[in-house]
C-alpha cells in the first residue's frame, strides 16, 4: 500500500465511528447507515484527495449528502407502508465500541429519533448536526450548500416541529425512569393488569411496527403449547374495552409479554428499556415515555413497541442465543479470565 494509501485509511478509520453516528441519526438504519458509510469509503478512496486539508470535514460533508439521498428514497418507501415505521434501536453495549462511544456522544434518545421523522431530509440533517454533533451554523451551510442564516431557519423551524409533534425532547430522570420500566417489566411478567393501570396515564400512545390493536403474530417458539393456543381474535366490543381486564391497549401489551418467555430491563441509547425474550432470541422491545414528572407518581404516556425480526437483529447480535453461546464458550476456555456481565444479561451459568 502507498502511503497516500495509507493516510487515506488511517484518516478514514480515524473519522468512522462518527460517520457512522452521523449516518444513524439521519436514516434511524443501522444496516442503511453501514451501507452509507461503506460509499463514503468507496469514494474517499478513490478521490484526488491531496488538496483536502480537513479530511473529516471532507467526510463529514459527503457522508450527510448521501445520507440525506437516501433518506429522500426512503421516506418515500416508508410512507407507503401500512404498519407505519419506527427506527431501528440502537442497544448499548456491555463493553462499548468506538462507533458506540460516538453515538453515545450524539447524544439523542430513541424517543427523539422517532420524532426526527417528522422532518424533512435536510431539517433532519441541520438538527443532527447541530444538536448532536454541535456543529456551527457555517459549517452546516458549507455542507448543505445554504447560507448559514438559512441554516439556523432550519434548525429553528426544526426544533419547533418537533415540539408540535407532542413527544418531550428532554431525558426524563434516568432513577425514576428506571423505577417505572422495572414495574413495567415486572407487572407484565405477573400479567398483573391493576398494576397495568396505576402505571399508565388514561389514554397512553402505543406505536409500533406492526399494525396496532389487532392480534399480534405469534412469537416464533419451540413450546408446542404456546404455538397452539396463538393469540386469540378481539371482538369488537373487546376492542373498545374488555370487561374486567381493562382498556384495549393493554390487550395489546399483555398479549406480547405472554407470548415471550421472560423479559428484562436493557439499555437502549442511554435509557432502560424492556426486551421480550422466547427461546433465547428477542422477540419484542417496548421503550417507554414518561409524563416527565420526577417522582413516583409519574406515569407512562406512550410505548413504542418493536417486533420485526429486521428491527431486533442488531439487538440479537448483542443479546441473543448466539451472544449467549459465544460468551458461554468464552468462559469454558478461559476459566479464569474476568468476563464482565450487565446484571441482566439473561444467562444462566449453571445450564
């Protein structure tokens, strides 16, 4: 390799996880934003680079570009799907990565990318940078080719939509955060629907990525029983309430957590969340918005509830059977090493 070659992909990698970051936020794909970020590279290598002086600028301005082209395609798709779409989570790791650390210092919850998908490609991409990456608003303009008093309209208008589309932008306390969705998890574990009900506001928001209050599709499951009984159809009365067991919503989530073998409280961009496990794999993410209030009389106002194998395969790359296995086979051979565990990794040690 030249050593052109090499300034080449040593500045490329240097600059990665944030790239990487940066193309997350704007398309809420991890795969979408590895495939960006693949291009960018392509490019950059075959780029006449050597009257570039800040090679992660130059990166940065083409990794927005192309982002932004492919967002502009794929709001076209998403929009025509009638489930609706929800970005990818993004679960944190037990010990962090590079591109992990970037996007933690991009910091913005799942709850804010969701909303991010109100905006238009280069509002998205003004606020991202902006917000996430704190860049000034010259630098924006020379990547989106405006005027920097153009630029900071945008991250204004921005800002403003966001706010009117209902969800609150600030992290609630992580203690009391936490607090709820550990009763979310157990209540759901108990099917205990009282407890349901003192958790949740009177009409709480429920978004998913398959169409809501219809039965959902049963989890995968190697139970025989459990593939039997599948979930039973709703009356039309059951829709609106079903006596003694509370409103529809609740059908909704309780239907999921029977199906799933057990649930546990992960990370997901900095904030807990519950996952559904069946037969070792996530089967289900439900990541909760508080009403903001800061002490226990807070209560849940909207689930946003993932399914899609597509959605959680990042996830059960993480967290699954296969991570499982891995870090199991770790520990065989080399016994006395220290393996560090989140407390609820769902192993059992002594299987």
């Amino acid at each position: 390799m030249t050593e052109q070659g090499i300034d080449k992909a040593s500045s490329f990698e240097a600059a990665r996880a944030r790239l990487l970051a940066l193309a997350y936020r704007m398309l809420g794909s991890r795969a979408e934003a590895e495939d960006v970020v693949q291009d960018v590279w392509l490019k950059w290598h075959l780029a006449d680079t050597q009257a570039v002086q800040t090679p992660v600028a130059w990166l940065t301005t083409l990794t927005t570009r192309t982002a932004i082209d492919r967002l502009r395609h794929a709001q076209r798709e998403r929009a025509s799907q009638a489930s609706g779409w929800l970005p990818e989570p993004w679960l944190d790791e037990v010990a962090p990565s590079a591109e992990e650390l970037a996007l933690r210092a991009a910091d913005m919850s799942y709850g804010v990318m969701l909303l991010l998908e109100h905006l238009k490609p280069d509002e998205r991409a003004a606020l991202v940078l902006h917000e996430a990456f704190e860049c000034g608003y010259a630098e924006i303009a020379s990547i989106l080719e405006r005027t920097p008093a153009a630029c900071r309209q945008m991250v204004h208008r921005a800002k403003e939509r966001l706010r009117r589309a209902g969800a609150p932008l600030e992290r609630p306390d992580p203690a009391v955060h936490g607090r709820i969705v550990e009763r979310l998890r157990a209540a759901l574990e108990a099917q205990d629907r009282a407890g349901l009900l003192q958790l949740f506001s009177d009409a709480p928001q429920l978004i998913s990525d398959v169409p809501l209050y219809a039965p959902p599709p049963p989890f995968p499951t190697a139970n025989p029983a459990l593939r039997a009984q599948g979930p039973r159809p709703e009356t039309e009365a059951q829709r609106d309430r079903e006596p003694g067991s509370g409103p529809k919503w609740m059908a909704v989530v309780t239907s999921l957590a029977q199906q799933a073998s057990h649930a546990e409280v992960v990370s997901m961009a900095g904030a807990v969340c519950i996952a559904l496990f069946c037969d070792g794999e996530i089967v289900g993410l439900i990541d909760v918005v508080t009403d903001g209030k800061t002490d226990l009389s807070a209560k849940i106002v909207s689930l946003r509830i993932l399914t899609s194998a597509a959605h959680l395969q990042a996830a059960n790359r993480m967290l699954g059977r296969d991570a499982v296995m891995e870090l199991l086979a770790r520990i065989k051979d080399h016994p006395g090493a220290s393996v560090t565990v989140s407390r609820d990794f769902p192993v059992d040690v002594d299987a």
